[in-house]
C-alpha cells in the first residue's frame, strides 16, 4: 500500500513540475476579443403550477471578451449577447407561446488549456444574467460550458440552469456558438 501510494505522488509532482516548466515557456494572450454566432434551446416552467414549455429554438449572438487575472490562464470572460428566452405551453385545447427578447452578460471564469500555441480548450462557469425587455424585469443563471479556440477561431457549447426567475418561470438553456477573435488571438 506504501509503495503505491508512493507511486502516486511521484506521479502527481511530476506532473505539476512539468505543466509549470511547460507552462512557464508559454507566453498566453492577456486577452480576446471576438463576435459569436449559435442558436439556444431555451425549456421553462412555472414554479406554481404543473406547466412546463416545450423545448424551443431561437438564434443566439453576440460580441465576447476575456481577460487573463492570474499569472496562469485563468481569465474573466463576459459580453454582450441577445438571446430569447421564449416559450410554448400547451394545456389541454389551450396554446400558449411567447417571445422574450433578452440582453444577455454573462461574468465567467474560464481556464486555458493550451494544447498547443494555437489551441485551447475553454471550460468556464460563472453567472449569466440580464435584461428582460418585454417583461422588464431581471433574470440570471448558473453557467457552465466549455469552449475550444484555435487560432482566430472558437467555439462552444453549454447550459444555463435559471435561478433568478421571472414571473414565477424558471428558464434552463442550452446553447452552442462559433465564432471568430479579431483581437488577441494568435
């Protein structure tokens, strides 16, 4: 039990040793700037009720930022975003469907991992949160997700879950974009 327990934390400082010499050569953009483009499926439910929508689909977009805060590539990400957070409910004969157009921000934390100069994979979470312009009222949510650039390209994948809600509606989306940095990639 000794000896592999032994093994083990050999393993684990050679392999902290290595990342932070491979590390230490790498020099990481302090920052990126780009537009993206996807599409959300946005599902919602009312918190005093039975009811929840049918899974919808709408266009997503909009202009992201990052900002490298640490020595390592550790970087606060965020943007402005439009996104609608529409919905679909049916109840026996009854129909009921929705647009809510929302401007987005989300604040993320997103870490770096450099593959190579000109890749990294992106996983990130934070709060996503905004405005409701049709309801006027605020709602946010828990992000988490993953991206991966390479070169000037990027692209991503992930899911809000609702936790600020909204006229009693909890709204979860997922959402996927591609896009392109035009600034402070390599």
């Amino acid at each position: 039990m000794k000896k592999q327990i032994m093994k083990l934390v050999a393993i684990v400082v050679f392999s902290t040793v290595a990342t932070s010499i491979s590390a230490q050569s790498v020099q990481y953009p302090s920052f990126h700037m780009g537009i993206r483009a996807g599409f959300t499926v946005n599902s919602s439910s009312f918190s005093d009720t039975n009811l929840s929508g049918a899974s919808k689909t709408f266009p997503y977009g909009g202009l992201a930022a990052d900002f490298k805060i640490a020595s390592i590539p550790l970087y606060l990400e965020t943007g402005v975003y439009y996104m609608n957070k529409g919905y679909k409910f049916e109840y026996e004969n009854y129909t009921v469907k929705e647009d809510d157009h929302f401007i987005h921000m989300p604040l993320l934390a997103s870490y770096h991992i450099y593959i190579n100069d000109n890749m990294a994979i992106q996983p990130f979470a934070g709060f996503a949160g905004g405005y409701l312009t049709k309801a006027k009222e605020f709602e946010g949510a828990v992000r988490l997700g993953c991206g991966i650039n390479f070169g000037r390209l990027y692209a991503n994948v992930g899911y809000d879950i609702g936790v600020i809600k909204h006229n009693r509606r909890s709204n979860n989306t997922f959402f996927a974009t591609i896009g392109f940095n035009f600034l402070g990639s390599r």
